[in-house]
C-alpha cells in the first residue's frame, strides 16, 4: 500500500466508489480508497432494496435524483459499463386526507423541477399494479421515470473505471485514527500502515459519525437497522410491475428476481450497530404486506435480511467540507437513499473539491447546517 497520496476516500461502499471514479476522472492526482471489508459494497449498500426515485418534498432532494436518474439511464456513456436501471416506476399509495395534501404539495414542487409525475385514479392504480389491494386508497402519487437498480451492478462499473484510471482500492484495510497538523489532515492511520495525505473524503455510510470523531469532528448520523424479506418464485408478478409504498402503514415492494421484495421501516428501532434478524420485525412485515396483496398468502419466504440506515436528524445527507477539520470532507447521512443519489453525490462532490461551481445547489446538504439550526426536513422517507 502506498504511503503518500492526494486524497483517501474511507469506505468501498457505493458513494465512496463512485467518488472516487469522478474524482479520478476530474485528474485529481493519486487517490487511495480505504475498505475494511474484502469486499467493496459490503457494507449497506449490498443491503439495499434498489430503489431508485425523484418524489421526494425537498428541492435538493429533487434535483439529487433528477440528475443521478439522468446518469443511471446514461450509465455505459458515463463509466464504460453496463448496468441496467430499470424504469418500472414508483408509486406511492395514499388515503388520508393529511396523505393526500401532503403528497399533492409535493407533487408540485417535483412538476415546477420538470419531474413528470402524476396523480392516478383507483383505476388507473389497478392499471399499472394489478394484485394491489385498493381498500382505503383513494389515489397514488406515480413517476413512471423512477424504477430499480442493482447496487452492485452499478458499484461494479464505477470501480472498474476507477481502477482503469489509477485509483489504488484497499480492501480488508481499516481505518483506525487520523492525525492532523495545525488543525489540518495530514495522516491517515490504518491496520496496513498509515498513508500522508491533505484530504480524507468520510464516505463510511452508517459509521460516518466515528470516522468524524477520529479526525476531531462530530456528525449527527445514526445508524438504525432495517429489514427486509424476498419471497420465492410468485406466477403474478408481472414484468411491468412497479415500486409501490403503502404511505399509510409504511409497507413497500417491488420485484424481486422472480417474486417480491417487501421492506417496511420500524420507526421504534432505537440507533446501534446491531444488525441481528429480528422474527417479529419479518412478522409484521408479512402481515401488512398480505393485507395490500392478498395474493402473497402462497408466498414462501425466499430470503431475509437486515442492514443499517444511516440517518441524519432533517433526513437529508452531508455534502461538504467539515467546518472543524481543514481538509475532511464528509458524503455520507443519506438516510436510507444512497444508492439513488450516490451519481449526483460523487459528480457533485468532485466538483467542490477540485473547486468548482458545481452542477447543483446543494447548500442544503452543507455540514454546517446543524449547528445554525437551519434544517429543512425530508418528509418523504420510508
Ligand atoms: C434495508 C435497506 C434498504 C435500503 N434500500 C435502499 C433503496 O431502495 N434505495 C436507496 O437509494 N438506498 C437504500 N438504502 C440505503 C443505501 O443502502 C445506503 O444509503 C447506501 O448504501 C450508502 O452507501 P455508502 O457507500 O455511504 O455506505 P456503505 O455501503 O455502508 O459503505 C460504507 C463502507 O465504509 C466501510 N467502513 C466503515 N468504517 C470503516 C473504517 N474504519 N475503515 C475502513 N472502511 C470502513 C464499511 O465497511 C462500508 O463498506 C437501503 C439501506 C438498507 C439498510
């Protein structure tokens, strides 16, 4: 392992990988990715569900997705590689009139972003996701530009072309201190040696608030576990067949191989590290999503899983230079939507860095946000 080097990205997960091809790719010099893991893409990125969507409530969230979709779609010309975004859609399931006015504010908002989204009809709902329960809905919100995407498909692209352009991976390489010099990075410290650098890129998802801590700095993320359930080979799933989120109980699912993945977010789980499977969790799963697709009763389980989000207290990520530290710069908090926004989070993030203007305005996203107390919050999360 090299010893000296421009920049040390910490964390293979999606968002470092993808830094570290547009950084690379914008000439930055000698970048060095840092993974304790063996493998990239170990951590909460193999755990994610795949989805991939504009509608969110906030602006920056918006235009994040809008880009990173515009680079997914666009992902051969980009990295060189294929990886396929598939376009099936997302669908949000409404039925209270807090729901209703709620998703219809943002709706406007993603409209005036040039987002083509639309309310539909409990007919129209049948239409585009057929075996859906419609008691109790009244509408749903639906894109048709969101979709899926295989995480490691896409992590696999970045790093290929990172690796063609020079920069040095480290697996099974922890990072266990970082040292500064006059309030500067200057030393980044691991279990295979210490690397001399100016610049330490926080890209280590739900452990971005210990990585903050070593180099002197704090950062409000909270890992909190979730879970998620696939099911077997299910002869009614249809090719077309969307993301769909029950607002209401906070079920979503999606296909998944030749069955379904059902997620659902326990917003009792208290923040750790701990990722044990939890039976009643997988139970409740079940249980709400058989009340939304009946058909699901000849389901067999297929597989389970948990992994942990990494959440910021307004549910937005942390884009920028840490205030504290000279030369820590944290992309990391993205609540449960990295993978979506890890395009428009590396791109966007190389641009700062190698001072530039960048391609968005993502001064919500800035670190400095929670000390001033100027939080806009996300309210579209599941
Ligand atoms: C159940 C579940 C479902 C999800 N579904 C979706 C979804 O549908 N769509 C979506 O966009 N997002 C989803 N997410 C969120 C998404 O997975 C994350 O936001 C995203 O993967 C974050 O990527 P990352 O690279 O920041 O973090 P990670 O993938 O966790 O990568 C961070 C890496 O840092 C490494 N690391 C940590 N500490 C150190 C250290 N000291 N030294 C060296 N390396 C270190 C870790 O090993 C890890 O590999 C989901 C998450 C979960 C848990």
């Amino acid at each position: 392992m090299r010893n000296k080097a421009d920049a040390v990205i910490v964390g293979g997960g999606i968002i470092g990988v993808a830094t570290a091809f547009y950084l690379a790719r914008a000439k930055y010099g000698q970048i060095v990715l840092v993974e304790q893991e063996p493998l990239l893409g170990a951590g909460a990125t193999s755990k994610a569900a795949g989805g991939i969507r504009a509608q969110f409530s906030t602006r920056v969230n918006i235009e994040m997705s809008m880009l990173s979709e515009e680079i997914f779609v666009n992902f051969k010309e980009e990295t060189g590689f294929d990886a396929l975004f598939d376009q099936v859609g997302y669908m949000f399931l409404l039925q209270s009139d807090e729901e209703v006015t709620r998703f219809q504010k943002s709706c406007e908002l993603q409209r005036s972003l040039g987002l083509d989204v639309k309310m539909l009809t409990p007919d129209e709902i049948s239409k585009v996701a057929p075996h859906i329960s419609l008691e109790g809905i009244r509408t749903a919100t639906f894109c048709e530009q969101d979709g899926l995407g295989d995480p490691h498909e896409f992590l696999t692209g970045y790093e290929k072309a990172a690796r063609d352009m020079g920069v040095d991976l480290e697996l099974d390489t922890t990072v266990t201190g970082i040292e500064r010099h006059q309030g500067a990075i200057s030393k980044v410290l691991t279990s295979r040696g210490s690397i001399s650098t100016p610049l330490v890129i926080n890209c280590t998802g739900p452990q971005a608030g210990l990585i903050a801590e070593m180099a002197g700095a704090k950062l409000p993320v909270a890992p909190i576990r979730r879970q998620i359930v696939t099911t077997g080979k299910l002869d009614f799933v249809e090719p077309y067949f969307p993301m769909v989120v029950d607002v209401k109980t906070g079920l979503y699912c999606h296909k998944e191989s030749q069955g379904m993945l059902l997620g659902w977010a326990d917003k009792s789980v208290e923040p750790s590290f701990d990722v044990s499977l939890d039976p009643n969790y997988t139970d409740h799963i079940l249980e709400i999503a058989l009340e939304r697709i009946p058909q699901l009763e000849q389901a067999e389980i297929g597989n389970e899983w948990t992994g942990l989000y990494e959440v910021t207290p307004d549910h937005h990520a942390v884009i920028g230079w840490e205030p504290e530290v000279r030369g820590l710069f944290h992309i990391a908090g993205f609540s449960g939507h990295g993978f979506m926004h890890a395009p428009a989070a590396g791109r966007i993030s190389s641009e700062i860095i190698c001072g530039k203007k960048p391609s968005l305005d993502i001064s919500a996203l800035d670190p400095t946000r929670f000390g001033k107390g100027v939080m806009v919050e996300e309210t579209n999360v599941i």
